[in-house]
C-alpha cells in the first residue's frame, strides 16, 4: 500500500475526511503510476497536481518523502523503498507562500 | 414570494447572499470554496437553482463547479480546457511572440435557454463551450484563430475574455471582449468571428484607432434594445446602436470615464450605471468618494448617487465583474469592492446600504431574481 498525504485544499475538493490516503498500485511504484491511482479514485483531483494532458506538475506543487524533496525526479523513476512498502508517506505539498 | 440571490466570487471563496423581495435582510452563506479565488459565479436563467462556479488557484490550477440546488451544495465537473489544434503565439507585454496558455476562467454565461449549456471566457483569451453541463468543455477556436489573434497583447490583469454577452433574440449572435483586444461579434453560433471596434480611441496604443488592441474593460445590453451596446472602456464610456458596427463616447459629464463595470437597469435601457475609477494608475475612487453614477439618457448627461455611500477616505476599486441588477419591479442595483463590501439599492441607486463589509476582496456580483 502507498501512503499518500495531500493539502488541505485538495482533501476537502476530494471529500476526503482522514489524513492520508492509501492506494494499491501494481508493480513498481512510482510518481506517474501512484498520481494515476490517485487520479482514477478521485477524478475531481484531475488537473490540481500535474497537468491533465502533458502530466506535467503544476509549479507550485511539491512530492517530498523520506525527508528529500522528489519534485524533481522522473515521473517514472522508482519511489524509495520506504514509500513503496507504506513505511513513510508520500507528501504532495503545494509550495509554501506568504500572504 | 419574490427574492434574490446574489452571487458574489471574492479572492477567497464565494458566498451566497438571500433576501425576499424587500431586500432589507438578508442571509450570508459561505465561504464556499474556502481560500481559493473565485473569479465568477453565475446561474442559468432557464433553471435559477443551476448555478456555475470558477475556481481556481495557482498552486491546484483551474477546477469549475455546479450547483442544482441553488448554492446548498456543489459538485467539481470537467476541468480540461484545452485549445484546439496548436495554440500558436499571441504577443506579450515587451511585444515578443508568447505561447498560448491556459491560465484560468474569467467568466462563465449559461444559456438563456438550456441549463446544459454554458459558455467560458478564459486567459490566455479564448472562449470555450459545454453542452452537458460543464462536464466537457470545447473551444469555440474561430475567435482565437481570428486573423489578428498572434498580435493580441494581454492587459495588466492578463489576456482575458472576460464579457461574454448573449443576444437574447438571435440565439446565434453573441458577443465577447478581450483586454487588450478589444470586442468582437458572432453572428453563426461562434463559428466566425470579426472585430467590431470601430469608433474606439485609444491613446495607450500606437494606432489610437485600430481595428483591434482596445482594452475593453466591460460590455452592458437590454434585453429589450439587443443592438443597443454600453461599454466600459479602459478609459472612456461608449455606446453602440449597431450591434457594435460602430461606437461614440458618452461619457460626457463624468468626473472621470476610467472604470471598470457597467450595467443597465432591468426596466430602463437607456438608465446606466458605471462606478468611475481615478485613473489607470490610481484604481481607487476619485476624492476617495465611492460614487455610483446613474445616466437615465443613454450616457452623455449622468448623476452621482451618493446616499449611503462612504463620501471620505475610500480608496477600494469595483472590478469588471462586480456589478448586477436584479429584475424586481423596483430595479435593484449591486455591486461589490475589492475592500470585501456589497453594496445594494433596492430603489434602483436612489440610496444604498452595504449587505456585507467585511469579505475577501470581491471579484464579481451576479443577481438571480426568484420567485
């Protein structure tokens, strides 16, 4: 099981009520496959963490887990061992900001 | 029993006002959408419980959601806006090509006639469509791929279409602006597109009187007189008896003609309402006096409503967006402030009391006339 935590914002578009969310995804974990999952559950989350056509993340979205900040791996690399076996979240953020 | 319903969109999450027909008390629901801009919220005149709302944010992007109940409860819908075939460029600020994107919706206007269908104004300008109640959403691309599309130049607050207005008569007419392009008409359904800005004056642009690069700020109809336009212009208030074909100034005795909304009374077409602004670089009212300005002659000759008003130290703005009237027998009259006020008169701008002060910075102000 993949442990998922959004902001706030995005929890309660998605109606979601507890902290984290968890999902089942096939074979190796990784960004694209775990945003996939998450998309096909919640299709309303479609478009607010990556693009719907290009699958970019959107600017002002992060993915940490394991106290490292993956933004910026491939979608398709692996996630850490210690996300895919459910041992440490992985936290999608959106981008701290004043104001 | 008759009442209204406002439908106010701040920075912050939109909100939800109700009274009877006498408009003296009233019930605030909200924030709906908490935290998150909506820039319009807007019902559909062939069903008043069928509303639309744009929301969005720049960290989660653009979603649109729909009420059946009228504003009780909402559902996300389809959020893909996607220009049709390759976008191309459009010129930005420093005048160099620049990609079209998407960035969010301005405006959402439901068919007068079928709940299902709802038109978007959206930046980078573009006019989209649904016809199953937002769920999927098309562009209508012969506005975009008009001709003079690559020299379009985005205004200060981006390169919206932000006024989407439907001929009441011919349902295959309707009309849109773009800030900084000025308005253009259809009169197929939205299949082909032409500019209708000829009689605009814009001192901002290198050729004051192009057929396009105008920055419209809002357009106004009656239903009634539909070849009968009002427009707000960046500065100057225009008027159109030719559907557009051609325009004269009718700002006449006002303090100042720059400003950003514009209506018509429910009842009057030729009673007008803009709320002018000091300037383009000093978007606060002139004086710091917040004053409404009623022209009962089809512009030229206006008058100033003051009554309930702050007439000292008031330096909000009233955006595009953010004025509505209702259609009661005695016209009301709304408008809201980036200061988080809304104002309304139930006596057509004769007096004024605010029916909440203390809101995120209001974006827009729609009115739904029930009952």
């Amino acid at each position: 099981m993949i442990r998922i935590m959004l902001p706030a914002h995005l929890r309660t578009l998605a109606r979601i009520d507890a902290g984290e969310v968890t999902l089942h995804v096939e074979g190796q974990a990784t960004q694209r496959l775990v945003l996939d999952a998450l998309e096909a559950r919640y299709p309303m989350l479609r478009g607010t963490i990556r693009d719907q056509v290009t699958h970019q993340r959107r600017a002002f979205v992060r993915f940490f887990a394991c106290e490292q900040d993956l933004s910026f791996e491939p979608p398709d690399a692996a996630l850490p061992d210690a996300v895919a076996l459910g041992v440490e979240p992985l936290l999608v953020v959106g981008a701290m900001a004043g104001g | 029993m008759s009442g209204v319903r406002v439908l106010v969109g701040t920075r912050k999450g939109a909100f939800v006002l109700t009274a009877d027909g006498k408009r003296e008390r009233w019930e605030v629901s909200g924030p709906h959408f908490g935290g998150w801009e909506i820039y319009h919220v807007n019902g559909s005149p062939a069903d008043p419980d069928r509303l639309y709302a744009s929301q969005s944010s720049g960290w989660f992007g653009q979603l649109i959601q729909r009420s059946d109940d009228g504003g009780r409860t909402w559902k996300p819908m389809g959020n893909e806006f996607s220009y049709e075939g390759v976008p191309g460029t459009h010129q930005w600020y420093d005048g160099t090509p620049h990609p079209w994107e998407f960035a969010r919706v301005w405006h959402l206007e439901p068919s007068p006639s079928d709940p299902d269908t709802v038109y978007a104004g959206v930046e980078d300008a573009a006019l989209f469509r649904s016809v199953d109640g937002g769920q999927e959403w098309q562009e209508l691309s012969g506005l975009r791929c008009h001709g003079s599309g690559p020299s379009w130049q985005p205004g200060a607050g981006g390169m919206c279409l932000h006024t989407i207005v439907l001929d009441p008569n011919e349902s295959a007419r309707m009309f849109v602006a773009i800030s900084a392009a000025g308005v253009f008409r259809t009169d197929d359904g939205g299949k082909m597109w032409r500019p209708v800005n000829r009689g605009l004056r814009s001192e901002q642009i290198p050729d004051s009187t192009a057929e396009v690069g105008h920055c419209v700020h809002r357009l106004a109809m009656h239903r009634s007189r539909p070849e009968v336009l009002f427009m707000q212009k960046h500065w100057d208030v225009m008027r159109s008896d030719d559907a557009g074909e051609s325009w004269a100034e009718v700002s006449g005795d006002l303090p100042t003609d720059f400003g950003f909304a514009i209506d018509v009374h429910a009842h009057e077409p030729d009673t007008v309402y803009v709320v002018p602004i000091k300037s383009d670089s000093e978007h606060y009212p002139l004086e710091g006096k917040l004053r409404v300005y009623r022209s009962r002659t089809g512009g030229g000759e206006w008058e100033a409503l003051t009554n309930g008003l702050p007439q000292g130290d008031c330096y909000v703005n009233v955006l595009r967006d953010a004025m509505a009237v209702d259609s009661l027998e005695e016209c009301g009259v709304y408008f809201g402030t980036t200061g988080g006020q809304v104002y309304a008169s139930a006596d057509a701008g004769d007096s004024w009391a605010p029916i909440v002060r203390d809101l995120p910075a209001v974006l827009s102000v729609e009115v739904q006339t029930l009952g």
